[in-house]
C-alpha cells in the first residue's frame, strides 16, 4: 500500500491505548511484508520487528500507536468517525504520522540490506498517552527476547514547518505526571451554603493556589507547568455536592523540581481543605508518570549530520514543554536516545516569513498537538520523516564488508 493511502486509512481508524488492535495488525502485516521477524502481543498491544543483516549494532526504532479521546474538527475527506463507548477518538497528536514514517523506513532499510550491516529493531509501542506502553513492553521482556540497542531512535510530527526537524540535546521533552485529586465536602441545599462545606469553593481555591507553585515556588531559572485540565462536580444548580475532583498535568524537566512540585500539589491541597473544613481529607493520586526525555549529547551529534543529510533544516528547538515515554525504553535499555520533532506544518503558511519572531509566531497560529484541528500535511511530511529515520538508522550502523 502506498505511506500515503496508508496514513490515511490509520487516520480514518484511530484507536486508544492498550486498544490498537488493528493499528498493530496494519503494523504487523507491513513488517512482514518488508521482511521482519515479527512478534505481535508485547506489552499487549506492542508490534516487534526483527531485521538481522549480518553483525554489527542494534538501532530501535519506535513509534508510537495510540489516539486521543478528542472529537476530530478538521473536515478531512479522511477524518475520523470514531466513537468509542460514546467518547468520539482521534489522531490528533500525530502518532498515525509515526507509525507511518516507521513502516517507510522498514521498507527502505530492508530493500536496501547491502549498505548496512547489523540489526534493526522496529518497536510499535501502544499506549503513549496515557504513559504506560513503554514500560509494559519493558516488563514483557523487550530487551530480554528481541536483544538490547545501541541507540534508541524516533521523532514525533508538531506543527512546525515540514522540511524542518528540531533536535536537542540534553532534556529535550518535560516529565509528565498526571494527578487526580479528590475533594470530599457536605452537601447540602444550594440556598443554605451555611450548612454544607462546599467543595466547589474548595476546588476553585485549589486551582488558584496550585498557579503559585510555578510563580512563586519554583526559580525563574527552573521550568514547571502545572495545569488543570479538568474539574467535576455536582449536578444541577441548587445542590452543594459532596465531592469535587480535579484532574493536573504537571510538566518539568530537572527531578528535583518535579519531586518539589509533587510535595507543593500535595500540601496545598491538603491545607485548602483544613481551611474549608472538610470532614474528610482529600485524595491526591499520581496516576501517570514518565519522566523528561534526555536525549545523549553525543549521540545527537553523531545522528545531526545524517539528519540534515536527509532534511533541509536541523535546528534547536529549544526544551519542549509537551512528554513522552519514549525515554523509558533507553534508560531501561541502558542505551542512548536520539528523539527529534519532525515538521508537519504546510510549509506554504511560513512563505515570506522575515524573522525568527514571524517564524514562532505563525507556529503558534497553527492548530498545535491534541488539538481537534490537528493535521499534518501528508506531502512532504510522510516523505521527509521516512528520510528522516533511515539516515539516522544508518549513522549507527556500519556498510556491510
């Protein structure tokens, strides 16, 4: 099937972590097809390709499967219907465009066997965004049944010119931590607030105290984004409910401010609720977490010739504030990681730009990740993301002879 039709048929058929049947069967096929050893099932829905091409190192290669609960808006020919269990789903982070770009590159590198030698490891990881597919394949024996890489490689698509990827050294993406909080109040009648503890009041003190643990806790120096996605409580106007939950991102680089920040969400969740009187403490849950990607310096340096080789422009993208799992596969694997963004911008938007200020700003009027809007361009982006990952495969492994 051409990358084209083939992104669009993902597109068209998203499906939610730990769920990617048929994404892992669309993944599998092609696999095999190009010539992989291939074992289906890992880390539950996780797709492992093996391609040994005589001796030399081991390059992984990952991406990353999994779709959002989010309605698509784009009014694409090719846009996605899905509704699952009642919650509309979407490719609106771009993974679709990685499994892609991965089959691109498995093709190449196995028609291509005599100008490389060694092992290809092509991993088609589940469950990215909600922060376990990484390390379930990692329990499922990952490294024990298919072999331990040399380097960990892949990109992810943002809305950033295509023709363009941003490679960083050092931290390169934020830790992630999803918090769930639970505020317990007494109901009660809403024209008698006098004989309930409201916990609507109690959770909209929370949501302005937890601003000052990046404004007034952390160094200007320092990076923290703490945001409240989502607050749930009560049902109709005249009832004080009982309960109120919030639901935190949390995003940082350095593991100090993280542990800090974590201590800071906890205490002031637990003091706003003595002051309100609550009859019950609260419940503060850390339901996800991975920590920030740390691309190997060296190894960046390594792959970037290679990289630009393969695409017009290689820049510093600068920390980005957005998060990946991607890291737990190098750090359990004990290797090192080279993770790029791949732009998937219409390059037509950023004509006539005159400044590195005009550039940033027409980003920023692009529909971003996660959005209902999101969509990456298909031509050139599949193409240059495909070159992308070959040459950087290659830089690691040696010409056969």
């Amino acid at each position: 099937m051409d990358l084209a039709d083939l992104y669009r048929d993902l597109h068209r058929n998203p499906e939610l972590g730990f769920a990617e049947t048929r994404t892992a069967g669309v993944a599998a096929r092609e696999l095999r097809a190009a010539g992989f050893e291939v074992t289906e099932g890992v880390g539950g829905t996780g797709v492992v390709g093996v391609l040994r091409n005589g001796e030399g190192p081991t390059a992984l290669l990952r991406a990353d499967m999994d779709a959002l609960p989010v309605e698509e808006r784009t009014g694409l020919p090719y846009a996605s219907g899905v509704v699952v269990d009642g919650t509309p789903v979407a490719h609106a982070c771009g993974h679709d465009v990685h499994v892609t770009c991965l089959v691109g590159a498995a093709r190449e590198l196995s028609a291509d066997r005599a100008s490389w030698s060694g092992t290809v490891l092509a991993v088609f990881q589940p469950a990215e965004e909600v922060g376990g597919g990484a390390e379930a394949m990692v329990a499922d024996g990952l490294f024990e049944r298919f072999g331990t890489p040399d380097v960990v490689l892949g990109q992810h698509v943002a809305p950033i010119p295509a023709g363009v990827l941003g490679l960083r050294p050092g931290p390169a993406f934020a830790a992630a931590d999803g918090v769930r909080v639970t505020l317990h109040g007494r109901g009660g009648h809403g024209s008698r607030p006098e004989a309930a503890v409201d916990p609507v009041v109690m959770a909209a003190s929370v949501v302005l105290r937890l601003q000052t643990i990046a404004s007034r806790e952390t160094a200007a120096t320092d990076t923290v984004v703490v945001t409240v996605g989502a607050i749930h409580a009560g049902t109709v106007a005249n009832v004080i409910p009982d309960d109120a939950e919030l639901l935190l991102s949390i995003r940082t680089y350095d593991p100090d401010v993280r542990a800090r920040a974590l201590a800071a969400v906890e205490r002031i969740v637990r003091a706003e609720a003595a002051a309100s009187g609550a009859p019950t403490p609260p419940e503060v849950v850390v339901e996800t977490g991975f920590p920030a990607v740390v691309n190997d310096p060296d190894a960046v340096e390594r792959t970037r010739a290679a990289l630009a080789s393969a695409v017009p422009v290689v820049v510093d993208p600068g920390p980005v504030t957005g998060s990946e799992d991607v890291g737990v596969l190098a750090t359990a694997a004990g290797a090192p990681l080279v993770y790029w963004l791949l732009g998937g911008a219409d390059p037509a938007a950023f004509e006539g730009a005159t400044s590195l200020d005009d550039i940033r700003a027409r980003v920023a009027a692009q529909p971003a990740n996660h959005s209902p809007l999101f969509a990456p361009v298909v031509d050139p982006t599949l193409g240059l993301g495909v070159a992308a990952l070959t040459a950087a495969t290659r830089a690691w492994l040696p010409p056969c002879g």
